[in-house]
C-alpha cells in the first residue's frame, strides 16, 4: 500500500511540471507581478544609421549625374548686369553705293546680288551716252594735236636763220604751247574724274575714244589685306539709262561691326562708369550661322554711348566695335569673266563669323567681388534663407552651409569666411539639387524603415 501510494504522487509530480511548462507563458508575468519582478527587453540588434546631412552614392548615380568633384580656390568675380544687343553694320560705313561715273545704258553686269567682289573687280559696263563726256574726249584730242603742230613750230623756229629773222614769234609760240599744256591738263583732269584710268586718257590722246566703260569695286588692290565686298544689293539691270552719280549696286564691307547693346534709363550711370574705366564687357552670342561651331564669347570694351534715349522703348543705345574674323573658306566661287582678262578666275568665298542681325546677349561689369568663393551656379542649392553646398567626404557627399554673396543663372559667389567650407575641400561642383534630393529621399526611408517591438 505504501508503494503504491509514493508511485502515486511521482506520478501527480510529473503531471504538474507537465502541465506548468505548457502554460508558462500565461501565469509568468501573473508571477513576476505578485513578487514585483519585471522582465528586462533583450538589446536589438544595432541598425546601420547614415549621417543625417550626407548622402551616399553609388559609383552608377554618380555616373548618371555626370558629377564633377573639385576644390575650393579663392578667386576674384564681377557682377554683371545682363542687357540685349544686336550685331548691325556700321552706320555710313559698312555700306557703300557705286555710282554712275557717267551717264550711260547698262549693256552687260559681271557681279550679282549674293557675289562677294574685291577692289578693282568688274561690276557691269556702261553704254556712254554722256554729251559732256564726248565733248571732253574730243577737246583732249583737239589740244593734244595742236600741242603737237605748236612744238613743231617752236623746233623751226628755234633756227638760228628764222630766229634772227622774227624773234618775237618764238616768244608767242611759247606761250601758246604753256596755254595747250594747261588746257591738256584740264581736259585729262576731268576725264579722270569721270572714271578714265591714266591708260584710257592716253588712248583718248591718241584719238581711240572710250565709247565703253568697265565700273570696277572701289579700293586698292594692292592692300596687303584688301577688302572683301558682298553686294548686298544691284539697283540696275541690263538696257537700263543711268546718270552720273546714280547708284548703280550696294556693296558691304563686314570687316568691323557694331555690337548695339540696350541698357535702361536707370542703369545709365554704372554704364558711363564701365565706360570710363574701359572695363569689357562679355558678348554671348544667342543665335549664329548655321553649320559653324557654338560661338565663343568675346570681350569688348565699350566704344561710345548715344547720347539720347530710345523714344517707344526709354532705352539707352550703347556700341561696342567688333572686329570680324573670317572662318574658313570651304565654298569655292567661279567670278564671272572680267573684260580684261579672257577666262573666268576661281576664288574662294569668304565667310564671316559674326553677321548683322545676331542676337547677342552683354554682360557689363559693375562690381567686383575680390577673394570669394565662385561656383558654377548648379553647386548651390537654396531652400527658404538657407544655401548648401555639397562637401565630398570619401563616398560621402555631406550638405554644408554657406553664405551667398551674390547668385545669377551661371555663378554663385560665396563668402570663405561664413561658410562651412574652406579653401582645398572639395566640393561637388554640379547636380546640387539632384543631391539634396537624394538627402531627403533617404532621410525619409530611415524614418519609416524603424522597427516596433510588442511586449
């Protein structure tokens, strides 16, 4: 009885340790709390928290950014104030007219709207039709034949026989031969003020008189550089009558031009400021020949400023001299035959760079900024009053403040001095916006990527 009574409570025994292993979880903290235990929480695992001002890149978004990391240097700046402009000719002398020499009938025209000519190249042939013209050849003529008859005679008498005989007649054929060659003079003069070169005066002497006359491009052609002219206009055509001093073609010489920059009634004192102290001014060229490479920026100082304002636009004209620059010549011209010569001449057609009619866009210098900060304006990121700019720290592009002295759309200035950054960090220079993007991008999945633990 005893023995069965001991195996009896090793088996209730078991069943109890049984039974409070399976409901441990529901009286275990009724437990802990009748005795004033708690549970201490097991530690998490520590999680990877990047800094909250800086942003990791792989080596792809950077490559996708085209980000470029480079350090601060100290340089000096000028603010600009930005004012249209436009290249034109100058005015009275970038176009020049040829007139009529004399008057005439237009028979035949060797340069057309669109040919570009040098000096002395042939432009059309006159007809003469010019009385006065006719009158003067056939004086030249009269004059020069009896010059001839009158040295003739001064050579007869000249001998010792006849000289003896009538001395004054000598002294009277000197003077005539002064009033013939005074006369020749005149006549020769006039003829070359009507367009006749030295050549055709000594034929009209001879009696060929000029019955045809070749109007060639005014200039030298013996410059060193002689000019290019594009006729830019032809006021005749074939069978039409002309008179002297009508304009026949317009010619445009594009070696100088005009950049006319507009400024506002009150930026008219900083304009007379540049001006005095030369300071150039930066000319973007906005638009430019189609085909040619983008166009370089040029600097200019300022050449006069016009002394009225625009009266619809209250505007105030200003003019820089710009030089042209011929590109290179890839379009071969064949002139047409000059009269002179038997066979038509193969020459290159000049292009030029800088063309009237480009928009331009000017920025004059009207303060300087000395030992600052300048960035590409893409590095500074703004939000509300504060700016950043993005320091490289490894792989780390950490968000640093910085004070913006002056900002437009390709610059920004910054102050060294109140700035979170300092000469020879290196800074991204590029994609500040993209970047501070990112920044928040990440801020953000931290912020909703935290675990919550139930107790």
């Amino acid at each position: 009885m005893l023995r069965y009574t001991v195996y009896t409570a090793i088996i209730v025994a078991v069943l109890v340790v049984v039974a409070g292993l399976f409901t441990f979880d529901l009286w275990k903290e009724q437990a802990l709390e009748a005795f004033g235990w708690t549970e201490e929480p097991a530690p998490e695992a520590p999680h990877d928290h990047h800094h909250a001002d800086a942003v990791r890149l792989s080596p792809q978004a950077r490559a996708n950014l085209g980000l470029r990391i480079e350090p601060l240097r100290v340089s000096n700046y000028w603010r600009t104030l930005q004012m249209p402009g436009t290249i034109i000719d100058r005015p009275g002398e970038s176009d020049r007219g040829v007139p009529a020499p004399v008057a005439g009938v237009v028979v035949q025209l060797f340069a057309r709207q669109g040919d570009q000519v040098r000096p002395g190249d042939p432009l059309l042939v006159l007809r003469l039709t010019s009385e006065a013209l006719q009158n003067s050849q056939t004086e030249l003529l009269k004059l020069t034949k009896e010059l001839e008859i009158n040295k003739a005679e001064i050579a007869r008498y000249s001998s010792p026989d006849l000289k003896a005989i009538n001395p004054g007649r000598l002294i009277e054929l000197e003077y005539q031969r002064r009033r013939l060659e005074a006369g020749i003079y005149a006549q020769r003069q006039d003829l070359a003020a009507r367009g006749l070169t030295p050549e055709q005066i000594d034929q009209v002497a001879t009696g060929q008189f000029l019955r045809e006359m070749t109007v060639q491009a005014p200039g030298q052609p013996s410059l060193a550089e002689p000019p290019v002219y594009d006729v830019e206009e032809l006021r005749v055509k074939l069978g039409d009558q002309v008179q002297a001093g009508d304009t026949l073609c317009i010619l445009a010489d594009h070696r100088l031009l005009y950049v006319e920059g507009r400024a506002l009634a009150q930026e008219i004192s900083l304009l007379e400021e540049v001006a005095r102290e030369r300071r150039p001014v930066r000319v973007e060229m906005l638009t430019g020949p189609v085909g040619t490479a983008s166009q370089p920026n040029i600097e200019l100082p300022i050449h006069f400023i016009a002394n009225k304002l625009d009266a619809q636009s209250h505007s105030l004209r200003f003019y820089l001299l710009l030089p042209n620059v011929p590109l290179s010549e890839p379009v071969a011209k064949v002139a047409s035959a000059s009269p002179m010569a038997g066979q038509p001449s193969t020459e290159r057609r000049v292009l030029w760079r800088y063309r009237p009619g480009q928009q331009v866009r000017l920025f004059v210098p009207v303060e300087e900024f000395r030992d600052k900060f300048v960035l590409p304006a893409g590095a500074v990121i703004r939000e509300g009053s504060e700016a950043y700019v993005f320091r490289a720290n490894g792989d780390l592009l950490e968000r640093r403040s910085v004070h913006v002295l002056y900002q437009d759309r390709l610059t920004a200035v910054l102050e060294p001095e109140t700035s979170d950054v300092s000469v020879g960090n290196y800074v991204a220079m590029n994609a500040a916006a993209a970047l501070n993007r990112a920044l928040k991008a990440q801020a953000e999945g931290e912020g909703h990527g935290h675990h919550h633990h139930d107790h």
